[in-house]
C-alpha cells in the first residue's frame, strides 16, 4: 500500500471519528503489516503471495491488540470504521464477536467454539477478529474464578500463543480485543506473542473534544448554510465540555437539536433550524459526564447572593476556589500557584453545605462531585481505599473539577484513634494523602488546553479538593498542611447581624406580617445558626396553616408560637456532650 493511498485512508477514518488521530495513525500502520503480509499482490504474474517483512521463526506476529479505555470513548466505533475503510480498498473478511455470548451449556463446547473462531481463516486472506468485551473471557484467574471461566481463560492464551507463531502465517487472523475493564484481565494476556499491543483511547482534550463535536454537526441539516456559526459554536462546546467522552458529546448535540426543534414550527424545513447556543448551555445543565454518574449531586441550585450571614466568608470561597479553577490568569501574573485544597469548618448548621452548593451552581461549565465520606467507609479491609484510589481516578478523568468532601474526618482522623489489627483509619488517611499529593504534584496539577488562535498552549488549574468538617481538632495535621489544605475558611455561628441578613433572606419570599421586626427577632434568637432559623420560619409558615388554611399572611404570634420548640443544634450538641 503505497503512501498516498495509506494517507487518504486515514483521512476518511479521521472524518468519521474526531479526536483520535494519533491512535488511528497507530492502529492503521499495524493493520497495513498485517494485511501486506497476508497477502502482498505480485506485479509480475498478477498472483498473491504470501510474505512476511521479517521472516524470522524467533518474532512473534504482531496479530493481536486491545484496545482499552472508559465507557463511550469510542472503542467499538473506532475499530468498526477502520474495518469499513479498508474493505473498501483491499480484500479483508471480518467478524465481530460479544464474548460474553460465547459461553455454552455444555463443558468443553466454550473451548470449541473459541477454537473455530481462530480457524475460519482457511486462505492466505486477512480475517481480523473484534472481540468485545474480552474481559469476560479473559478474566484474571483468581481461585475464587470458577472451573469453567479459568478453562476458557487458559484455552484463549494457548490459542493466541499459536496463532503469533511464523510457522502458522498463513491461516493466522489479526484479534482486536476491546475492553473497558482493563484491570480485570489476567495479566499473562500482556505476554509477548499475545496482547503485545495494548492503546488506551484518552479522554479528549479541549481540541479533541472539538473534532469529535465537528463530526457530529456536520451531520446537522443546517450546518452547510449556517457554517461560520457552527464553528463558533464547536469551539465553545470543546472548551467547556470537560471530562465529556464522546458519547456524551452526542448525546449533547442530540439533546441540543431536539430542544430546538420543539421549540419551532412542525412545519418548517429542517435545514432552516439553526441549533443556537442558548440551546447547548440549557442541556449541560442535564447531560453530564458520564463518569460522574454515580456522584451527581442531586440539589437546589441557589446563588451566593441567597445566602445570608456568610458575605465574608463567601468573598473568601470565591477567590480561594472558584478564581483559580475559572481563571487563573491574575495569579498567573502574580507568579503564585493556586490553592490545591479548601477546608470549611465550624458548628453544624451554620451553611457549609449550602456553601457548597452556591459553589455547584455558579460553576456550570466545571465538573462538580460531591461526596459524603461516609459513603467511602466499607467493613471489607482493603475496599475503602479502592473507593478512594477510584474516587481521585475519576476526579482526574473529569478535570477542572471540584470534589467536595462532606464530614472529611471520618477519612482523615488522627493516627493513633484506631486500635484494631487492621489500622484502617491509618491506611485510609495515608491513601487520602499519596492521592492529594499525586493530583496537586506539577505534572498532575495543570491540564493543557490548546488555543487554536496561536499555537501556544495555556495552563489551568485542573482540580480543587474542598472539604467540610465540624470536628477540625479530629483531623491529621499532615491533612492540614500548605499543599494538601491551603486554606482553612472558618463558617462561624450568626451574630445578630448575620441571623438579621439570614432572616431577611429566608422570608423574601413569603407573606409575613409588615409589622414584624426582623432585627428585634434576631436578637431574640440568640445561639441558633442558619438551619435553626429556617426550620422555625418553616414551622411558622405550617403553624399559620393550620391555623388558617386560607390565610395569606405570617404573624407575630405564629413565630412566638414556634419559638420555644426549635433548640439550638449547638446546644443539642453540648448537652449530649455533657451527658
């Protein structure tokens, strides 16, 4: 295959699917040596022949690669392109096997059948194998595998053994072995003469992000009209769809086009309706990456400016938190780093949660995952720090980001608390650390975005860990240093200026009483936090209720009837404490 025909097949490959070309790049070379090899065409006589480049009985046939990586990367899209392109241009059989249906009833039949994939190869003709999800074929035997799956396993790495030998060159088939379980495989699979080629689809990058968009609205009835338009818009996506793959940019600009085809006239021609922008900002708000699926966060959105008491300590999470990870560029030009981690911490009740949730709200384009550290804590020794280990591996996929870290203690207690055999807790606070470290180190600290006005590359803060606790004398002072927390924000219990501004802020929006002094109130709740205050104008709303169904207003005498009942979640606390 000569070189211009080599380049145009990529290109076609490159138009189908975005923000893979290096890998295409990879996987076409080795396909080529493949192909040559089985069967070269012979100019002088018009024949095949069979050849092999190096010919040599001591090299393995380079017949076998997995391709590995996370969920809707594309793996199966990009093998199934590169198998249509080059049917188009040369004589290549194919078949593509689910091998978890490979399994039979009967013992002995799930060997055979494997072994007749391998030799329906009967020509000097290419035949190239996909097996997805190899994983379940090829797991790593455990003694806990069973009989049958360890038979199967062990069978599979015989037959790829043969089947990378020169002397079987001419019946042997190219394997393509797709998996996103990668450390589920055995790991003698990585053996020369078996998976010796083994690529890692990445997540894409703002640029890659951006091709892949590309080939997605080209597909659009209006994008041949509208092409400047669509341009501007694929660069906005790319740059504001972090951690999304490329099954979650589909689903993107499926959801984008079909809000905004309801939103027109049945009637109209498609190649009239021109996708907007307004339309993909509304559908972020819905579709998130999918690696985040098992720690969206479920909540209210509510803004800063909804929050009462705090306007101190919010000044402060806006530029230790939300500045560096939006925009570094200030301390870019102060010669200073940003923060690696934020830890709030005060009574409970006083608004870090709520804090964190403004944080979600007013940060739509980064990639918020929240986390109640209770959730990490399994009885199975070893399981907590696999949590963990997976936690930060998802974080990073998933970069700029912000992790939130409710009660944090429970992960960072001091070394020493736990007496049992097992050190848990001191295994888990030296997991949390090598992962902090790790992130925030200057080669993991910084995610590359490529600018496509000039070819310079511009540096962002990827993540920020912040973390909440109510119990700060609990933590590990290695958990505090610079580095790991830089900054310890303290959310302090109301004053009677805060409860005044809080007070204010939770009654807005409903029909009290315009004779009632806030102020006057606030000083009479002295000692109760944010929550306290909202639970007793929610019990004075309900008492109004009952009170009157048909009532429209809130009075006096409703909130002085639910004064008394409320307590203080501080003072509940000291007096279980005392007792």
């Amino acid at each position: 295959m000569n070189s211009d025909v080599e380049e145009e097949l990529k290109e076609n490959i490159k138009e189908r699917v975005g923000g893979l070309d290096k890998v295409i790049d990879s996987i076409v070379k080795r396909l080529i040596l493949y192909v040559e090899s089985k069967t070269r065409l012979n100019k002088d006589n018009n024949e095949y022949c069979t050849s092999y480049p190096f010919q040599s009985s001591t090299i393995p046939l380079p017949n076998h690669m997995l391709v590995h990586s996370r969920t809707g990367t594309g793996k199966s899209l990009l093998v199934s392109t590169i198998l249509d392109s080059f049917k188009k241009i040369c004589k290549v059989n194919s078949l593509t096997i689910a091998s978890s249906y490979l399994y039979q009833k009967d013992e002995g039949d799930t060997e055979r059948l494997v072994s007749d994939l391998f030799s329906r190869n009967q020509t000097n003709e290419p035949f190239i194998i996909v097996f997805e999800e190899i994983d379940s074929i090829a797991p790593k035997r455990t003694p806990e595998l069973g009989y049958i799956e360890r038979r199967v396993s062990t069978h599979l790495l015989d037959l790829l053994s043969r089947n990378s030998r020169f002397e079987n060159r001419n019946k042997s088939v190219f394997i393509f072995a797709l998996t996103n379980r990668f450390n589920a495989i055995d790991k003698e699979y990585f053996m020369s003469g078996r998976f010796d080629s083994v690529i890692s689809l990445p997540i894409p990058s703002p640029l890659g992000r951006k091709e892949i968009v590309q080939t997605i609205v080209k597909k659009f009835p209006s994008y041949l009209n509208n092409i400047e338009h669509y341009q501007s818009l694929i660069q906005y996506i790319g740059q504001c769809s972090h951690g999304f793959v490329g099954a979650d940019l589909s689903r993107l600009c499926g959801e984008a086009a079909q809000r905004k085809i309801r939103s027109c006239d049945s009637t109209i021609d498609p190649s009239l309706v021109v996708v907007e922008k307004e339309d993909f900002d509304a559908m972020f708000e819905h579709v998130k990456p999918s690696a985040l699926n098992e720690f969206k966060l479920s909540y209210e959105p509510i803004q800063f400016e909804d929050i009462g008491g705090l306007d101190k300590t919010i000044a402060q999470i806006k530029s230790c938190v939300l500045t560096p990870i939006m925009n570094r560029k200030p301390l870019r030009q102060m010669g200073i780093d940003p923060p690696s981690g934020v830890l709030l911490h005060g009574p409970p009740g006083t608004g870090k949660s709520l804090l964190a949730r403004a944080i979600a709200s007013s940060s739509p384009n980064i990639n918020f995952i929240s986390v109640q550290s209770t959730d990490i804590i399994s009885p199975v020794v070893g399981e907590s720090e696999k949590k963990l280990t997976a936690l930060f591996r998802v974080l990073r996929d998933s970069a700029p980001a912000i992790l939130f870290l409710d009660q944090v203690e429970v992960l960072a207690k001091k070394r020493g608390y736990d007496s049992s055999a097992q050190q848990s807790a001191d295994r888990l606070l030296s997991c949390l650390l090598v992962e902090m470290d790790g992130m925030f180190s200057k080669q993991n600290k910084k995610v590359r975005i490529e600018n496509d006005d000039d070819d310079d590359e511009d540096e962002q803060q990827a993540i920020i860990v912040l973390a909440a606790t109510t119990k700060m004398e609990l933590l590990d002072s290695t958990i505090l240093r610079p580095g790991r927390f830089d900054y310890h924000i303290h959310v302090p219990a109301p004053d009677v200026v805060a409860r005044h501004d809080i007070l204010s802020k939770i009654t807005k929006n409903m029909p009290i009483d315009p004779s009632i002094n806030l102020y006057t109130f606030a000083e009479q709740t002295n000692g109760l936090n944010g929550a306290d205050l909202s639970n007793i104008c929610k019990e004075a709303a309900l008492h109004a209720l009952r009170r009157d169904l048909n009532g429209s207003t809130i009075t006096l005498e409703d909130f002085k009837s639910v004064m008394n009942q409320p307590q203080s979640t501080n003072q509940q606390e000291e007096e279980l404490l005392n007792q």
